[in-house]
C-alpha cells in the first residue's frame, strides 16, 4: 500500500490535496494543529494509485506519496 | 520520512538557519506555479541534459517575488518591481548562455513593468516569463489591478472596478512574442508541458498562469480552484474563444529571429573589425 | 616651433560652413602631430542658436587650464552675425581673418588689430561647391600659424577629418586659401 | 587583461564622451545599456560602435530605468557594464542605484549633467552632486568621482570601474557637459601599465558553494556570479550574511545596513582622492571639483602673481564619500574660503562642515549653465579680499 508522508512543518492545511485527489484517498483531520490548520491524513490509502496528483498541486511542497515500490527499496 | 520530490531543488535550510515554510498564504497559487515551474525544469535536467547552473530565476516585487527570496537551490535574483525584464535582459547580454524565468505577477508585468514587457516581447529576447496572476495586489493588501475584472471591489476600488482591464496574452502577443499560453493553477499538468515547452523556446515565451488569492478573495482555495477550472476554456491556434469563458491554451508557436542570436551576427561580422577612432 | 605659453583661435560663422571642422583639424595638427596641448570646444545649446556657430581651439606647450577662449589671438569671421556677436572678445593687437564677400569690418576694428582677408566662398566655388570655404580659410590661416604648426601637420590631420572621398578638393581649396593669402602678403 | 580592439598606446585627439567609452572598455566593460539624452549621448552611439568591435553587447533601452538594470543583470551575470546619462535620466536612474547598494553590484553611471530642475536646460551643470549622495533612497552610499579633461574621462573611468569592483558598489562618474564635449589630448599608456581590477570571486579564494555566504567572509564579500553553480540570490531585503531573510530582527537588520554604509563610509582614506596647491601655508582657500578647477586653477595662479593673494587650491577628485578627515588633516587654519560651483551652492554644504572651525568665512561662487571664467571667479575674490 501506497504511503502519505505529510510534513507538518510546511503544510499550512489548504487541502487542496484532499480535493483534488481522484480515489479521495485522504481525508481532513479531525483535529486542529498548534498552527491552527487542518492538516491532511490518510482516509483509505488502498485506493491510491500513485497518480501524484497530490504532488503537482501542493503550493507548499509538504505532501509526499511513497508507492509501494519505493518501499521494497 | 520521503520528501516532496522538488524539494531537492530548494534551500529548506541553510549556514544561519531554516528557510522554510514557504511565507505563502495558505493556498496561495503561487506555490502551486513555483512547483509546476521545477517539474518543468526537472524535465528540462532530466530529459535534454541541461545544465543546472544556467537555470536562472528573477523575480520583482509582489507576492510572486517571493517565489525566488531565498528558498531556491538556484541563482536566482530577487529584484525591483517591474524591472526584472530589464535586469534579466542585463544578463542575457552578459552570458546569454544562462536560461532565464523571470516569474511575475499581474503588477509586475502589465502595471510597473508594462514598458519593459512590450519591449522584451518585442525583442524576442531568449526567456521565458510566468505571470501568476490572481487580478488583485495581495501583497500590499487586495488591491485592484490592471487585469481586475470590471466591476469587482477592491481596497481601492471600494465601489467597484470601473476600468477595464488588461489581457496580457494578447498584449505579449501584439507586442511579438512568439510563443503564448495561459493556464490556470487548476490545471497543474498543462502547465508543466507548456512550461517546459516554453523554456525550450529560443525566443520571449510568455506564459500567464490564472491563480487564487483565497485571502483577499475570502474563498477557499478548493472553491476558487473548481471557479478556475469552470470559467475557463481550452482554444487552439486560431479556434474562436468559448463565450463566456476565458480562453485558455497554447495560443501560438512562431519561429522569429531572437535577438541575441541577431545581435551575434553583429558581433561575428564586427567583433574583429576595427573601425578607428577619429585620430 | 617657436614656444608658446597660450594662444587663442576661434572660428566662427553660420552653421554649414564647416566651422567645427576647422577647430578639430586644427586641434589634432596641434596635438597629435605637432605634440603641443590643444582644446578644441565648440559652440552649444543657446549659442548655436540664431546663425552663429563657433569653434575654439586654444593652444599651449604648458597644460591648459581654462578650456575656452579669454581674449582670442585670431578670429576667423565668416559670416556677419558671427562676425558681430564675436568680435568684442578679440585681443585689441590680435588678428582678423575674415570673408570679404561675408563681412564687412567697422573702420573702428580695423584701427587696433590686423586684418586679413580671403574670399573663401568665391575660391571654393572655383573647385566646383562652396562646402569647400573651411578648408580654403583653414589654408589662408596657416600662414598666420606658420610659428606653431607645420603644413604637413594642418594636412594630415585635415586628411584623418574629413570623408576619404572629399580629401582631394579639400586639399585644393587648403592650397588655394593659403596661395591666396601669401600672394597678396608676401610678407608672410 | 583581454587588449583586442582596445584603444592603443599613442596620442588622441578626443572628445569627452568617447574618452570615457574608451577607458570603459579598457576596464573591461562588455556591456552597455543606454538610453538616448542630451548631453550624454554621444558616449552611447560610440559605445554601440566600439562594444561590438571588442566582443561586447550594446543595448538601446526603453528609458533609464531599464538601462540601469541592465547593469544589474549584466554585472550579476558576470561582465562589467555601464550606462551614460543627463540629469533628469539620473533621476531615473536612483531605483536601480539604491538597489545596487544593497545588492553590492558593480556597476558604472556616468552623469553628463545638464542644469535643471525639469527639463532645465541642455547645457552644463554640477546640479546633480548632491543627488549622487542623496538621490536614492535609504542608507548607504555610492562612490562619486568628478573628471576634469578628456585625459581624466579615460583615466577615471577605468579607475571607475576599479572602484566599483574593489567595493562592490555603484560609482557614479559625475561630469559636465563641457568635459563630455570636448576635444583634447589623450594620451593613452602602455595597456600593460594600466591597472584593472576584477571583483574578488570565492572560486579564488577556495570557498565552495556549500560554505559561501554571499553577504559574507569579508568588509567586502567575495562575489559568485549567475551560472557558476553557487546558487547566489541577489537580493534587496535587508538579509543576513547567508541570505537568509526569515530570521529578521533589529540587530540583524541594523547589521546589514551599517556595513554596507561602513564599507564605503568608512573606507574614505582608501577610496576619496584629493589634488591640492599653495595649501600648506595659504591664508585663503579655493575648493572646487570637476572643470571649474580648471578654471579655479588659473584664477588662483592670477591672484598670486599679480595680486599677490595667499590664496591656495583643493580639488575634491572624489565627491562621494566625501573626505572630510583628510581636508581636516592637510588643510592649514584659514580665513575665506572659496566654492566656486556650476550650482547655486550644494558642495559648499559638506565643505563648510569639514572646515565649520577651520575657516573664517565661506564664499560660494555661483554660475548657473555655464563654466565660470577666471575673470568671474578673480571679481569675487577681490570683492572678498581687497
């Protein structure tokens, strides 16, 4: 299974990610961080095709996907 | 923990500390811009072999100059409002060698910079320029600009904008440059093709990205993204804009001489030549 | 050579009579062939309006301090209003050189000074144009130079100031200037 | 030092301007962005025929402000580059001026100045020296040098464009329309004999890219260039000496800019250089700069020899930093003080400061849109003195 890396330094919770990815393989969190944002977190990471969606559309270079390929590695 | 894959090509830290986060709002387009500009340059690296050290950035003044303020693992000039079309032709004059991306916002390019734009475009100098714009001045506070839409309310248009406003594809293209495109921050693969085709370009490519200003818009970044998407519309070469729509797309291609490349001929023919100084 | 501690010439007439180019050929005789110091300005601005265009050279072995002309040595007037609007700054023993068919001199100014005369427009319209006056004056001058800059000097440097094409006539009319002057002053 | 093309060694009969272009391209300037104006155009259409002679670029800019940022791209991007302009192209000029300070850029303008304030006149000035100081925003300074002659608009060009390498910094060569028009001597010497600095680069002086800090290392900081792979940012934010802006505070800010005003300010003896005569004892004084010392010079000899005045004479070669510790230290105790200027008194400032109690009494000598004469300068003089 595909693997979220999210980095709470520079995630400022826009959740765009959330939005635009196709499997809606995350979700918002429930919980608010010390910031004040709404970071994003896995919702059911099976459906995630490594598409990097997710990747291309972050404006703050804080969302990362680690396929299952790159795992093994 | 697996990184960003462009964070490779950015300064997170450095000798006197962190750089990072990026100062940008949450959702602001222009991080999204700057991401699909080193998927370009990646591309670039990667595929045609081009050499990193010739990759150079420059940015003005506004919320997009804060693209190239100390987070890139690149030279990269953080300069003055409207003039970096004017220091970049400084430095193809220089080393016309380096490959330059000049990334400016709506002010920038079509307000302060207009003069310098024209010219540039006019020149066929060899560069690429991204204009992010989002219709507003959000680093001085959401005020109007010259390619706000008629009747929208700013800080300084308080009653609504009366003037109109700037399509500053058709300006670059009226003014000569020979490759033109405009995509939206909604639209991030388009983009990073037309991006990497327009660095290719010998030549001024002058590629206009539509982006969100969620805070002086008060929208959220998602509604402003999906308004992006639904308000544009993709145009071919000649194919007639969708009314209502903004027309977005590669809107031309064209082979003109570059200047550096003209001024070389100058420079072949005269550059052993020696006139005399009157005695 | 005789040594010369500062001496002023200033040309003057109407704009394209070739009056600047008389104080640039002047100026690299001086300088670059004759290896004396020499400043070459010419009128500007305010002063070249109204039909007077100027051109000074001031000469010296020494440095040149003061790069324009105080009281001039020579004036060459070739045209009226020059004549007029210049004529007061010349050195009361100083030398007059002037167009007869252009200039008419006061019997005032004729008392103190010495004046010559060389009809440069007549004597260049002899060589078929009239574009040629500068250098028939600048050829009736050398003699009254002779002191301070060889012949040969005035002609190579009139050769480096002129189009290539123009030398040839342009040496007639130096020719003619100059034989003009010392025919009717033997003396000189 | 790259001679091919340049002007040779022998004896020239030039004007001004191209005396200065020459000198320019003897420094090494490669590139040059102009922008048409009267008085100073005349230094751009030789720069467009001479910089393709000796392998460099020639632009003709949208306006002044352009031309100037040319300099910053070009002298970033690793060539020396220059702009010639008049007074009110000068104004323009002072955004990229500013920024050049902070970014410590080498880079040459000279200002043919012409009288003002708006469009003035297209005659000659000394109307802009205080706005080579104070022209451009914030703190900090550039260097101002004023030539005299032809000899002096080749001569101090290269020296120009030495400054501006050595201190990374803008050097604004403030000269007249007169000296720009000109025709005189030049005399240029052996090319080997002429000295020509180039910035100092962390490639020489082993700093990889991994450890270089671009505002740092030094008083004066080692330069990266574009395309050298040390991943410079040129910047106008007041930064710390890696660049790093995020970490803003008073003291990092304070120290940004003191240095940069220190570097010049307190450099004076090493960059202001001074001509004087009759100084040691004289009872009067003449301090002038630019071509009224040519004028200053000759009246001060006069009033000595035949009027028997004990009067002597200062030249100020550089305007800015101006050397106040050195008039101080040279001049004698004096009693009147002469300022002739081409303005209606703006050196005179400065001047009477250094010498607030060294002097008796300063005279300006105003003349507006033309070079004094002696005879102008000698009637003050008596008038004062007699």
């Amino acid at each position: 299974m595909n693997r979220l890396h999210i980095n709470p330094k520079y995630c400022k919770g826009c959740l765009i990610c959330v939005d635009v990815c196709p499997k809606k393989a995350l979700k918002p969190a429930e919980k608010i961080n010390a910031k004040g944002y709404i970071l994003p977190e896995e919702d059911d990471m099976s459906r995630c095709t490594g598409c990097g969606l997710c990747e291309v559309m972050c404006p703050d270079f804080a969302i990362a996907i680690e396929t299952e390929d790159q795992q093994e590695r | 923990m697996k990184k960003h894959p462009m964070l490779k090509y950015m300064k997170e830290t450095g000798p006197q500390g962190d750089r990072m986060p990026m100062i940008m709002c949450p959702g602001c387009g222009s991080g999204q811009v700057l991401n699909a500009i080193l998927h370009a340059v990646d591309r670039l690296i990667q595929e045609d072999g081009a050499r990193k050290e010739n990759f150079v950035f420059i940015t003005g003044v506004g919320c997009s100059a804060r693209l190239t303020s100390h987070y890139l693992n690149f030279d990269s000039g953080w300069t003055i409002h409207g003039r970096t079309l004017a220091i970049a032709t400084g430095a193809l004059l220089a080393n016309p060698e380096l490959r330059i991306i000049v990334i400016t916002g709506d002010g920038d390019t079509g307000a302060i910079g207009g003069n310098h734009f024209i010219h540039v475009c006019r020149r066929n100098l060899d560069l690429t320029i991204v204009c992010i714009n989002n219709g507003l001045y959000g680093m001085t506070g959401g005020q109007v600009a010259p390619t706000t839409e008629t009747g929208i309310s700013t800080t300084t248009t308080p009653y609504g904008n009366t003037e109109e406003s700037f399509d500053l594809c058709r300006l670059a293209e009226a003014a000569g440059a020979p490759f033109v495109a405009r995509w939206t921050t909604a639209h991030p693969h388009q983009t990073i093709r037309t991006l990497t085709k327009g660095i290719r370009k010998k030549g001024t490519a002058f590629i206009e990205i539509l982006s969100q200003c969620p805070v002086h818009k008060k929208q959220s970044p998602v509604q402003m993204l999906k308004a992006l998407k639904q308000g544009t519309a993709r145009v071919k070469p000649g194919e007639p804009p969708v009314e209502g729509k903004i027309p977005i797309g590669e809107f031309c291609n064209l082979d003109k001489p570059e200047w550096i490349q003209s001024y070389q001929k100058v420079l072949d023919q005269f550059s052993n030549h020696r006139t005399p100084v009157e005695v | 050579m005789t040594p010369i501690k500062r001496f002023e010439i200033r040309i003057a007439g109407f704009g394209g009579q070739g009056v600047v180019t008389i104080g640039k050929i002047l100026g690299t005789a001086f300088t670059v062939y004759e290896k004396k110091n020499s400043v070459n300005t010419q009128s500007y601005g305010p002063e070249s309006r109204g039909g007077a265009c100027r051109s000074e050279v001031v000469l010296s072995d020494g440095e040149i301090n003061y790069p324009f002309v105080r009281k001039a040595d020579i004036f060459v007037a070739l045209s009226q209003v020059a004549f007029d609007k210049y004529v007061a700054d010349l050195k009361d023993d100083g030398i007059l050189l002037i167009d007869p068919n252009g200039v008419s001199v006061p019997a005032s100014a004729k008392k103190s000074c010495t004046v010559y005369e060389v009809p440069a427009m007549e004597l260049s319209h002899e060589i078929g144009s009239t574009k040629f006056q500068n250098s028939v004056a600048l050829g009736a001058l050398y003699p009254l130079i002779k002191p301070f800059v060889a012949e040969d000097s005035l002609r190579k440097a009139l050769t480096d100031n002129v189009p290539p094409k123009t030398v040839e006539p342009n040496m007639k009319a130096f020719e003619k200037g100059k034989t003009y002057l010392t025919s009717h002053h033997p003396d000189l | 030092m790259n001679t091919r093309n340049l002007l040779e060694p022998g004896v020239y009969y030039l004007q001004g301007a191209q005396a200065c272009l020459e000198g320019a391209i003897t420094a090494g300037c490669r590139v040059y962005g102009g922008y048409p104006i009267t008085p100073a155009t005349e230094i751009m259409e030789h720069a467009a025929l001479r910089l393709p002679q000796v392998g460099g670029r020639f632009i003709q800019m949208e306006d002044e402000i352009a031309s100037a940022c040319v300099l910053l791209g070009s002298s970033w991007a690793g060539e020396k580059a220059m702009t010639a302009t008049s007074s009110p192209g000068f104004s323009l000029m002072q955004e990229a001026i500013s920024y050049g300070i902070m970014s410590e850029t080498p880079m040459v303008i000279v200002d043919v100045q012409r009288p003002g304030p708006g469009q003035g006149y297209i005659t000659t000035s000394q109307e802009d020296v205080m706005q080579a100081r104070w022209g451009h925003h914030g703190e900090g300074s550039a260097i101002a040098i004023a030539p005299a002659s032809v000899q002096e608009m080749y001569d101090f060009t290269i020296e120009a464009f030495n400054l501006s390498e050595r201190w990374r910094s803008p050097v604004l060569i403030m000269c007249e329309e007169n000296v720009a028009h000109m025709r005189e001597r030049l005399i240029v010497p052996p090319l080997d004999t002429i000295t020509v600095i180039n910035r100092k680069k962390p490639q020489d002086l082993g700093i990889p890219p991994e450890t270089y800090l671009p505002w740092g290392h030094d008083v004066v900081a080692p330069m990266a260039n574009w395309g050298e792979g040390y991943n410079i940012n040129y910047i106008g934010l007041v930064h710390l000496e890696d660049g790093n802006i995020t970490k803003y505070d008073l003291a990092m800010h304070d120290r940004c800019v003191r240095r940069l005003h220190d570097k010049i300010e307190g450099n004076v003896d090493a960059i202001a250089k001074l001509e004087t005569k009759f100084v040691e004892t004289c009872k009067h004084l003449i301090v002038c700069y630019g071509s009224v010392s040519r004028t200053a010079i000759e009246a001060v000899v006069e009033a000595r020899q035949v009027r028997g005045i004990d009067i002597g004479f200062l030249r100020l070669k550089t305007l800015w930093p101006f050397p106040e510790e050195q008039l101080r230290r040279i001049l004698p105790p004096v009693d009147t003080v002469f300022v002739p200027e081409m303005n209606l008194g703006m050196m005179k400032h400065p001047i009477a400061e250094a010498l607030r109690d060294r002097c008796r009494k300063i005279v300006p000598i105003p003349c507006l849109a033309s070079l004094h004469t002696p005879e102008y300068i000698l009637a003050k003089i008596d008038e004062e003195i007699r």
